[in-house]
C-alpha cells in the first residue's frame, strides 16, 4: 500500500500543472455559468422569453423544466467543459504505460520492489483521484457562484452532486479505453489519437442524431456523450443510475482488459 500511495504522489507531482489548469478552469466556469443562469432567469419573464427559453431547451434537453437548478447545469452540455475532463482522463490513459515506456522511465520504476499491478493500482487511482478532484471544483465553484448571484432556487450541494458523478463517470469512461489502448503500445501517440478521435467521433454521432432530416438517430447508440445527461440528473435522475453504470462499466472493463494484457506482454529492454 506504501508503494502505491508513494506512485500516486510521484503521479500528481507529474501532472499537478493539468490538473491545476483544468480545476482551476471548471471553477471559474461554473462560477460563470451560474451568473449566466442568474441573467436567464431575468430573461426569461423579460422581453425575447421565447427566444430564450429555446436556447435553453436547446442546451437542456428534453427534461429542461426551466427550474433554476436545470439552468445551472443546461451550461455544462458546452463542448469545453466536458473536453477538460476528456483532456485529463486521455492524458492520463495514455501516460499509463505507453507514456512511461517512451519516456524511459519504467525501468526505473520495475527494478524497484514494485510489481506490475501496484504500478497499475497507482495509474488507475491517481486518474480517478483527478476527475473527483476536478468534480469537487464544479461543486465549489457552483456553490461559490450561487453566494454572489441569487438565483430562484439555486440548487443545493446533494442535487448538484448527481450531475457531478455523471460527469465523473463520464471521465472514467475516455480514461478506460484510453488506458487499454496505452497497455498494448510502446509511444504515447498513438492512444492520444485513437482515443481523441473515438470521443470526438461520439460527440458527432449525438449531434447527427439530433439532426431530423438526417434520419440517424440510431447514431446515438454509439455514443457515450448519450449517458451524460445533466439536467435530467438534476430534474429527475431516472436515468443517472443507468447512466453512471454504463459509464463505469465501460471504464472498469477498459481497466480490467488493461491489467490482463500489462500483466502478460513482456516490456522491452531500455524502456
């Protein structure tokens, strides 16, 4: 356990600057988004309601009830904001061991009294630890915001944590496929590629779905950007148990596949 918490600081040492820099941004969106559903609220009993209350339905899906808590998080649909948590679970997916056997370092690692799950063990928690950290600004930076802009009825911590987890799990999902990916190859590119191409080719696919000329809603079924849905999390939350499994089902199997293969492959000379 020793060794695993001790690879886990040497982790976060590594990438403390990502983590600082997309924490650091999910806070500062929040906070914003949160003034920016203040603003909605005025808008919507004011003159251009109509064209107002479209757009968020637009953002908000199908369970947009237009309840100050459904405003909030209708903002966290934006592209950028789940491209930070994208960003974070594919550089640590990929980092994971293709990302240590470019830079040479596992050897150094391996000839110490680690064995390869421990090393695994470490990878694979100092990810998870980020997107939670990363969770824990979105909470902070809400709850900030809703101090300094007074909303209706801003949502309360507990309500907020639903979409959270979604998002996290969300993560968790890029970061398994990304982190299999890494277990078979010997440079950090490739598994960056693939698996930037595979979640943005899952955003396409929703958005094509929602196209109705195109006819393709079946699209969505490829899609993991379909098991993130906030606003349902925080209106209704019939689908976020679902919606989580899937999502953690996905990451933890990427995870397991990826234990199997590492414990079996030999690691080249030098590496």
């Amino acid at each position: 356990m020793t060794v695993v918490l001790t690879l886990i600081r040497k982790n976060l040492l590594d990438s403390r600057w990502l983590l600082a820099i997309c924490g650091s941004a999910l806070f500062g969106l929040c906070w914003i988004f949160v003034y920016a559903a203040r603003r909605a609220e005025v808008g919507i009993v004011g003159e251009g309601s109509n064209r107002r209350m479209g757009m968020l339905r637009g953002m908000g899906g199908a369970s947009m009830d237009f309840s100050s808590a459904a405003i909030e998080v209708a903002y966290w649909n934006i592209p950028l904001f789940t491209l930070l948590f994208a960003v974070w679970a594919i550089a640590r997916g990929s980092i994971a061991v293709a990302g240590e056997i470019e830079k040479g370092t596992m050897d150094l690692v391996m000839s110490r009294p680690v064995d390869r799950s421990s090393f695994l063990a470490s990878q694979v928690l100092t990810a998870l630890l980020g997107l939670i950290l990363m969770g824990g600004s979105m909470l902070a930076g809400t709850l900030v915001g809703s101090h300094y802009n007074v909303l209706i009825a801003p949502a309360s911590a507990a309500t907020l944590c639903k979409p959270v987890l979604n998002l996290i799990a969300f993560g968790w999902a890029i970061f398994g496929y990304t982190f299999l990916l890494s277990t078979f190859d010997l440079v950090r590119w490739r598994p960056n590629l693939i698996s930037s191409v595979a979640t943005l080719a899952g955003y396409i696919a929703l958005v094509l779905s929602t196209i109705p000329p195109l006819d393709v809603k079946w699209l969505e079924k490829f899609s993991i950007f379909k098991a993130y849905d906030p606003v349902e999390a925080v209106v209704k939350g019939e689908n976020l148990v679902f919606n989580i499994g899937l999502l953690g089902g996905i990451g933890l199997a990427g995870v397991v596949l990826g234990f199997l293969i590492f414990s079996r492959r030999d690691l080249p000379a030098g590496s």
